[in-house]
C-alpha cells in the first residue's frame, strides 16, 4: 500500500512543498530540524490542512484540495507514535493496548505483545516502564488501532543510547512482520541504516532526493545534508562464518568483511553501515597492517568541498562505500575517477548499533 504526497503550505516565512511516493516498508523522512518533515506527517495525519495538494494511501484519499476532501483525523485510520510514548498513566500497560480498539481480541493483542516485548509488562503502569518500554508499549497502542498506515515522528529522539538500541531491534521486527508501511521521521543517520526501505531527504520544505537508501547514502553530492561525521555507506551483507577467535565473516558484493563477533546465524542477512571517516584509501594493497579489511575498489567520484576535505566514492562489486580524506592526501595519491585502489577498514570501527537485520 503505498502513500502519495504532493503538497504545498506556507507557515509564516516557511514554503512547504514536498511530493513524494512512499512504497511498502519503512519510509524514512531525513533531513536537519526545521526542514518540514514532522509537518508532512501532520498533514497525513490529518493534523495540518495543506493549502493545496494531495495526499492518498492505497486508494484512499485523504485530502484534495481540488476536490475538497478533508478525511477528518478520526476516519484516517493512521495510527501516530510521537516521541513521548503519551501513554494514560492511569492505566496499565494492557489498558493501554486495550484501549487503542475495544474490539481487538486477546489473542490479537498477545501476538502485538510478544512482537515487542512487552508481554510481561502487562499489569505495570507507565510511570513503571523505562523510556524503550513506554515507546514499545506506544507502538502497540498504534498497531492495535488497525492503521492503514503507521507514522513515527522521531520515537527514538527523546531516548539516550542504550534505549534506543534496547528498541531497534523490536522496530526490524515490526517492519519485517506487520506489513504495515510506516512513514518515520529522524534526523539520526544510525535509524535510517538500519530501518529504512526508502529514503525521503529533505531541506527547507523541500524533497532533495527520494530513492533507496544505499543509493544515496553512498552519494557524495549529499554530504553535507548528512552530516561530515555521520556520513556513511550502507552495504548489503550475509554472515557467512564464525571464527573461534570471536572475529565474523561477513559476504558482500566486493568481497569479505571481518568484524567482531555479530549475534546472528550463518546465512543471516545484514546491513551495515560503514562511516567515510572510518575507510583509508591505499593505492596499492597493504601489508602487514592491524586492519582486516582491504577491499579492491574503484573511485566512482570525488567531491572537492570548500574546505580541506575531499569525499570519494568508492565501488566495491555491487555496492559504493564512501570515504573521507585531505585534499592533501587525494593529491599526493592521484587519485581520480576510474581509479583502481583499495578500502582499508579496521574491524572495530563498526559499532554494533551500526549493524542490522535486513
């Protein structure tokens, strides 16, 4: 069931205007705070009326302007998780899930808890649960409505390290299980790599680019919307073997990574992400390095900032990795497009946060 936007609304000094397709799966709005993202899910939501536009999911339509529909919020069948789990702290954690639709049966509800986690939180009360657990509980609160279309706007925002990756997980098996699509908003690079389905980028009200999020998070062009720091590649991987010495084999286009010792079974599908500032470019291969991996690559681009920073994009089989160096040091190794060279990666550079079910 995908969901079609094309709207326009002024807010003050502000255009809003994206148009965009979101497919079946996790639709992930990235983009720097202030660039209109939570208003898109508030106009989905029903909770702003655009001036002018559209907005449809599946078959239905829930606004046209042309047309004068305005599905109220109540008939949408969206189902929101904000930031704050906004749970009723006077009920438990099954009157919460209870409430969210008096006809959901037990059984119904028990396959909701048991996704997430929260079947042996029942008879607590919010003020009980940790900020991962209010949000799992929140989650369940918005499946159980039966929502055509789930809309998250920043769920993990308000959660330090350790909750949000207690609840990443549970957030894969969501999207793995429940068919339900789902439109996320963040401005964390470490969620998109590890939920999205599709990438929305947005600036200033505006939709940059729109496509799968391996394509553009490997696109130098959008460095500087990413974030230097949290700029990074997303690879599709396999485990493929387990060595006694707690290092694990990862299969991927271009060859193999070595990472420490991932929690997942021989042939499990993975993403990873991979930082720019964590991958050295060699141009002939390495010896006698701490590094495990070297990967044969070619540069497919390079882009020269204002500053001493060059980004190269880098081929590796099937996939594009991205790294981040000098100009000083792009000059000294010629490096140039079509150029064959090397990735040097050091195995504990990933951070376990960074790897993820696909």
């Amino acid at each position: 069931m995908d969901l079609e936007v094309d709207i326009a609304h002024r807010l003050g000094h502000f255009e809003l205007g994206p148009a965009f397709s979101a497919p079946s799966g996790v639709t992930v709005l990235f983009g720097r705070s202030g660039s209109g993202k939570t208003s898109v899910v508030n106009a989905v939501a029903g909770l702003l009326r655009p001036d002018t536009g559209r907005i449809t999911v599946g078959d239905r339509v829930l606004f046209d302007s042309a047309r004068g529909i305005d599905v109220p919020v109540h008939r949408r069948r969206v189902g929101y998780v904000f930031q704050e789990g906004r749970l009723f702290p006077h009920l438990t954690v099954a009157g919460n899930l209870a409430y969210a639709r008096r006809g959901a049966s037990a059984a119904a509800r028990g396959r909701v808890a048991e996704m997430l986690g929260i079947a042996h939180l029942m008879d607590r009360r919010p003020r009980g649960l940790s900020g991962g657990e209010a949000q799992r509980v929140a989650i369940g609160r918005a499946l159980l409505s039966e929502p055509d279309i789930l809309l998250m706007d920043e769920p993990l925002a308000a959660l330090d390290a350790a909750r949000r990756a207690e609840i990443l997980p549970y957030l894969e098996r969501l999207r793995a299980e429940t068919g339900v699509p789902i439109l996320y908003v963040t401005h964390a690079l470490a969620e998109v790599a590890r939920l999205a389905s599709h990438l929305v980028v947005m600036e200033a009200g505006q939709v940059v680019r729109a496509g799968p999020p391996e394509d553009l998070m490997a696109d130098p062009g959008l460095v500087h919307l990413m974030g230097l720091r949290e700029a990074g590649a997303v690879l599709p991987a396999r485990v493929a073997a387990h060595a006694e010495d707690g290092v694990t084999e990862l299969a991927i286009s271009g060859g193999r990574l070595y990472l420490p010792r991932i929690d997942a079974a021989e042939g499990t599908p993975l993403r990873v992400r991979i930082l720019a500032q964590d991958v050295m470019i060699a141009t002939e291969r390495p010896a006698r390095i701490s590094a495990l991996n070297v990967l044969p690559v070619t540069v497919a681009a390079l882009r020269y900032g204002g500053g001493p920073g060059v980004t190269a994009q880098l081929r590796a089989g099937d996939d594009m990795l991205l790294a981040r160096v000098t100009r000083r040091s792009a000059e000294a190794l010629k490096l140039a497009e079509g150029m064959p060279c090397y990735a040097v990666l050091k195995s504990v550079a990933v951070a376990p946060a960074d790897i993820g079910a696909r």
